[in-house]
C-alpha cells in the first residue's frame, strides 16, 4: 500500500488547496512556480502515479515513462487549446493514446516463442492511457482539486483489481440481481417521486418514504453481500451478525428450524442471539441518522439491549463444538421490489396510524400500535417515530417509550419462535439472554 500513502499525500484536497491560493498576494513559491507550470507538475506527476501503479505488472504495455508522458502531452495540448470551446487537440491525443493502448495489446497478444506464455493484456491499459491523458488536460483547464480526486479513484481502482475480481467472482446471479434492483430502487425509482405531503394527516410524502426504503434497504444489501461473499468461510458469527443486518427475524426463524432438523441448540441460539444484538445497533444508526435527539435519548437503552444480547450470544458460541467453518443458509434478497414495496406499505401505515393515534387516541393507542407494529417489522416503527420525533409532532420521551415497546414485543416474539419454530432445548438456551433484553425494554418503556 506504499503507492497508495504516496498517492495520499502528493494528491490530497488540502495539497490542491494550497496550490490554489488566492493569487493576488503572491509568495515566493508561486513566483517562482507560475501557475502554468504547476499545472504542469500536477499533469505529469498523475501520469507517473498511475504508470507506477501499472509498471508492477509484468504484462503491461506502458509503464512509468508512457503514462508520465501521457499526462504531460496532455496537459501541453489543454494550453494550446483555445479557452471557451472543446479542446479539440486534447480529444485527439486522448483518442490516439487510446489507440496505441489497443494496438500494444493486441501485438502483445501475438503468438509467443515455445515455452513462452500468452500474454493478455485486455483493455485496461488503454483506457487508463485515456484517462490520464485527459487528466493531464483537466489539471490545466479545471479545477485541480476535481482532478487529483478523480486521479486518486484511477489509481484505486487500477490497483484493486485482484480484489474485484475476486469479489465479482463469489457473487452469483442471485447477488447480482440483488445489486441491480438495489440500482432500480435508488436511481430509477427515487428521482422521480414527487417531495411533497400528501393523503391523511399529510403523512405520506413519497420521496421521503422511499427515501427511508433506499436507507433500510442498503443496510440490508451490505450484510447480504458480505455473507454472500464470505460463503463458507462465514460460520455461526458471520450468519449471526450478517443475518441480524438482512433480518434478525428471519435469522432467528432459520435457526430454530435448523435446531429442530440437527439438534444443534446451541448453535442455533448463538445465531439467533447474535442476530438479535444486531437489530438494536442498526436501529440506533436508523434512528441517529433521522433524529439526533431521539438518539440521544433511547441510545443507552438501545445499547444495553445490543450488549446484553451480544453477550449472551458470544456465551452460547462457547458452549457450542461449533464448526468456524461451517456453510450458513443462504439469507433471502433483501432487495426484491416486492420487499421494498412491503417496507413502503408498512411505513406508510404506520405513518398514517401514528398520526391518526396521536390526534385521536393519545399516548396509550400510540403506544399499543407501536407494539402491534413491532411483531413483524422494526425498522418501520423505528424509522416512523424518529421521523415524528424529528418533526417535533411528539417528544423524544414518547418516542423512546414507543420504540422500547415494540422492540419489548419483538424480543419476545422471538422468544416465542424459539419454542414453537424451534424446541426446548433452544429455548432454555434463548431465555435467560432474551428475557433480560425484554426486562430492560420493559424498564425503559417506564423509566425513559
């Protein structure tokens, strides 16, 4: 990662800012540097930062001095562009570099010698010709700050490539389909919803809603594509604390039906307890990131039900012989349009409802629905009193109490499934740990 520090520290934002500074009250450096010629300088040094980078394959066309000469032509040709229109000899170098990127592979891909491998060289390196040249002209006609950023993402991602390959390679069609849809809800979809209060109570606003969809289903992605990579090398930890990031629910469900099948209660309890910890973590970054104060006020509370869950998890994974090697059921696609429809619908609802308690049925009625919402889905309920919270149509207090009510009927929702999904050997295993997170969510409900 030598490559990288240098990057880092040669190619910064504040490095870019410095050279920057206001130009009418000129120092030393900047009359003896021009601004020219530090354009320049900036040309040239992200064509040798890049052609260090490709220099460390052997298979390589261009090196140091052909990328290093590649952003200096590019910058020299951006000067003798006129200001104002397309710089027309920068287009035409680029493409030319582009070119001879092509033509250098293909005759590197001509037939070897005997006893000599095939190189395939591909298109990377022309593009990367490409981008640095039009780098080099962009550092003498844009901003310079734009262009070391955009030199530092190059750079990564030359440098990246075994490990993305290898990460596209564990994903299967499952997993693609799961980012593709995540791609629809967020960049088709979302754009397009109107942002305005709309239907009863003026409780719904579409692009609000979907907003928090786009929040809740990237949480999600992130432990579905982490367990779907990691594969089996996951184990009990990794389903337990990934599945508690897709669904601690289904979490729990998957393994009490693995506990009843194999008779493995105590790998199954850590998995469903592990998950368990996790929901109160993601429902504090839900709830910090919509309502601050409601983070402050429910945030201990919400952490004491994460540690004492977590605990009890890591208390059982000691007690279980288990396998660290062991292949995790594959969790559901969090990302299906019909689940974020779903989440939608039950945000919505709930929106509605909460309004609806509020103005008709007072503090008690709100919190009975808070608890009916928080059988099946948490982050609505969450996600639903932290936006009321946040537009100050109730008080922290109250918001806290609802959401330690539902995650209390939550917990013990599980501890249900644990003996009707599961059996009683998961059970005694489960209750201690989730009898003392229902105890503390019972305390809170009337000392928050």
């Amino acid at each position: 990662m030598l490559e990288a520090g240098l990057m880092l520290d040669l190619f910064s934002p504040a490095t870019a800012q410095w050279w920057d500074a206001d130009a009418a009250n000129p120092s030393w450096w900047r009359q003896l540097l021009p601004p020219t010629v530090v354009s320049l300088g900036i040309a040239l040094g992200i064509g040798l930062l890049i052609g260090l980078e490709r220099e460390r394959h052997p298979d390589t066309v261009a090196g140091v001095r052909t990328f290093g000469l590649a952003g200096l032509i590019g910058g020299l040709c951006a000067m003798i562009s006129t200001r104002g229109v397309t710089p027309w000899p920068l287009v035409i170098v680029a493409s030319l570099a582009g070119l001879a990127g092509v033509w250098g592979g293909s005759s590197a891909r001509t037939a070897p010698a005997e006893g000599q491998t095939v190189r395939d060289i591909g298109l990377t390196t022309a593009f990367a010709l490409v981008a640095t040249t039009l780098l080099g002209g962009f550092a003498v006609l844009g901003e310079r700050t734009v262009t070391i950023v955009a030199a530092g993402v190059l750079f990564l991602i030359l440098y990246l490539r075994d490990p993305l390959h290898a990460m596209v390679r564990r994903l299967g069609k499952e997993d693609v389909r799961a980012i593709a849809t995540f791609v629809l809800i967020t960049l088709v979809i979302l754009p397009v919803l109107p942002d305005r209060e709309l239907g009863p109570f003026n409780a719904i606003n579409p692009s609000t809603a979907w907003m928090l969809v786009v929040l809740v289903v990237t949480l999600s992605l992130v432990g579905y594509i982490a367990q779907a990579m990691l594969g089996a090398r996951a184990g009990t930890v990794a389903s337990g604390l990934l599945g508690g990031l897709v669904s601690s629910t289904a979490a729990t469900v998957g393994a009490s039906r693995r506990a009843r099948e194999d008779g493995n209660a105590a790998s199954a309890a850590a998995t469903a307890l592990l998950a368990c910890g996790v929901l109160p973590a993601r429902l504090l970054v839900l709830i910090g990131l919509l309502s601050p104060v409601l983070f402050e006020r429910a945030g201990w509370w919400l952490a004491s039900i994460a540690a004492i869950t977590l605990f009890g998890g890591w208390m059982a994974l000691r007690a279980d012989g288990h396998d660290p090697s062991a292949q995790p059921a594959k969790p559901r696609n969090p990302t299906q349009l019909r689940s974020a429809l779903a989440f939608a619908g039950a945000f919505v609802l709930i929106r509605i409802v909460t309004k609806a308690t509020i103005e008709y049925g007072g503090v008690n009625m709100f919190l009975v629905a808070a608890g009916a919402a928080g059988i099946t889905d948490m982050d609505a309920i969450a996600v639903s009193t932290a936006h009321e919270v946040a537009d100050k149509s109730i008080g922290a207090e109250l918001g806290t109490r609802a959401v330690l009510v539902a995650l209390f009927v939550n917990t013990v929702f599980k501890l249900i499934v644990t003996r009707a999904v599961g059996n009683a050997a998961l059970f005694r295993i489960a209750l201690p740990t989730l009898l003392a997170a229902a105890l503390i969510a019972a305390t809170g409900v009337f000392f928050a």
